[in-house]
C-alpha cells in the first residue's frame, strides 16, 4: 500500500465541542480528500460509537488510520497510572473493531514541577504493559512527540529503546518538535526507522502579545497553528526523508490553527495530497 492520507478528528475540535459525533465527523471528512480519519478516545462515547461509527465507516468507504488514546502517565497516584493504560487498551479494543493497525499514545505532560527523569520509569512500565496487550491484539502502539515532557526527538527514542517491543513505534508529529525548541528536519533523521505513523502538522512563530490560539516552546517562544504548507515546517523535506526508507503508512492531517477548521482541513488535506 502506497503512502495514504488522513484527517485528525482533533482538526475539528470546535465543531466537537459544539456537539459533533464521530460519525458526523467521518461524513464530513468524505467530503475532502481524505482516504482515512483519526478518532481519539478524547471524543468516544462508548454506548453509541461502536455500531454508529461502524456504519459511517462503511458507508463512507474511509478507513480508520489511527485511533489515538489520551493517556498521561506522569502521575505519582498509582491508581491513576492504571486508569491511563486503561484507555490505552480501551483504544486498541477499538482500533481492533474499526480495523486500525496503529493506536497513537502519549508519554506524559509537564506538570507540578515534575521533570522527565523522576517520572521515566513511570512512562516506561505503563507503556510495557500496553505494548504486551497491544502485541496480543496485533496492534502496533505509536509514541507520539507531545508536550513539553517528553516531545524531544531523543526522548522519544530513548523510551522506544527502553520499552524494547516491536509494537512500540513513533507517531512522527511534525509540528510538536518546534514547541521543545527543535528542528522538525533533525528530528526526522533520528527518528526515521521508527516511523509507523505521522502527523502533519504546521506552525509558525508569533509575536508574544499574539492575538489568537498560541503555544509556548519550553523556551517561551509562541507558536500559532497554521494549514498544512503554510508555517515553517519543512514538510517536503520531511516526506522526502520518509520515502528514502519507504515509509507507506498514514499522513494524518492535524489543523491547530484559528481558522474555520472544516476549511482550514480541506484546504491542508489538498495540499497535502499535491506534496506526495
């Protein structure tokens, strides 16, 4: 399978907040030029998105590219450790029913003062025992670069060595990189034969009295999101290193920005297509 295209629900979170479902979000997303969609455990509603996103998918004929769990586990409270790898396997019991291979996790977020080699170990162990169910269900996991606690390029490197499973991979998101003060394009080259999912993301850096939707780099630098294309990611550089060594997964589109975001999506997802 070549190299496919995808739309992130998290692209639409307003249209969520405002009462989308899931299935309403696949409809729309069969209206562009995505051939799959991303759906996050974030906005599953257990009871009514198992039989209705089923149908949308069938319907539609879109794939799930990726099913992408919120887990954070840097946290001292055992317990809720446990409530994290919960979701995690949560999300590959879905991404089993809706025919994903990939379910995207994360490391942990900073927060109460905490640094990332107090709370390794922690991240470590949940994301061992999440990678042994995920090895079970035939599910490959997906480490993504997010937050500033664990989003450098050698941080998610070192936790893929040290959990040590074929089913423990990168999603390669190439917008994060900026907002831990790194080059997306050295990052790429690091973490290239890990690759198992990407998402394509843009920034671009504002003044610090911007009047929008901004994150802060570690070093305090603002960046606003932008459509695919239109920031300072190399993105052409980036899907280039990934073809070198024949990277045919998903290319999932993830709008961060303050436009509209069923535009903002469509005109990212065009682009997109055009730069494969």
């Amino acid at each position: 399978m070549g190299a496919k295209i995808a739309l992130s629900a998290w692209s639409c979170h307003s249209y969520y907040n405002e009462g989308w479902t899931n299935a309403q979000f696949i409809e729309f997303a069969a209206t562009t030029d995505a051939q799959g969609v991303e759906l996050l455990s974030f906005y599953w509603n257990p009871e009514r998105d198992p039989e209705e996103v089923k149908d949308a998918l069938a319907r539609t004929g879109l794939k799930l590219a990726c099913f992408g769990a919120s887990n954070n586990f840097a946290d001292a409270d055992p317990e809720k450790r446990q409530a994290q790898l919960a979701d995690i396997k949560l999300s590959i019991d879905n991404a089993v029913l809706l025919g994903a291979g990939v379910v995207r996790v994360f490391a942990g977020d900073l927060r109460d003062g905490l640094v990332f080699d107090e709370v390794r170990s922690w991240i470590i162990d949940g994301l061992k025992e999440a990678s042994a169910y995920a090895e079970e269900q035939g599910i490959v996991l997906c480490l993504e670069n997010h937050g500033l606690l664990a989003g450098k390029a050698e941080q998610v490197a070192a936790i893929i060595q040290d959990v040590n499973s074929p089913n423990l991979r990168s999603t390669f998101d190439a917008g994060n990189f900026l907002l831990v003060d790194e080059d997306p394009s050295n990052a790429v080259q690091e973490l290239k034969s890990l690759v198992r999912h990407v998402h394509v993301k843009d920034f671009v850096q504002v003044e610090q009295d911007y009047n929008g939707s901004f994150y802060r780099s570690l070093s305090g630098q603002p960046y606003a999101g932008r459509v695919t294309g239109e920031g300072v990611v190399d993105l052409p550089f980036i899907i280039g290193q990934l073809k070198e060594i024949g990277y045919d997964g998903w290319y999932t589109v993830e709008y961060e920005g303050d436009e509209e975001q069923q535009a903002a999506s469509k005109r990212a997802l065009a682009t997109l297509e055009q730069l494969l």
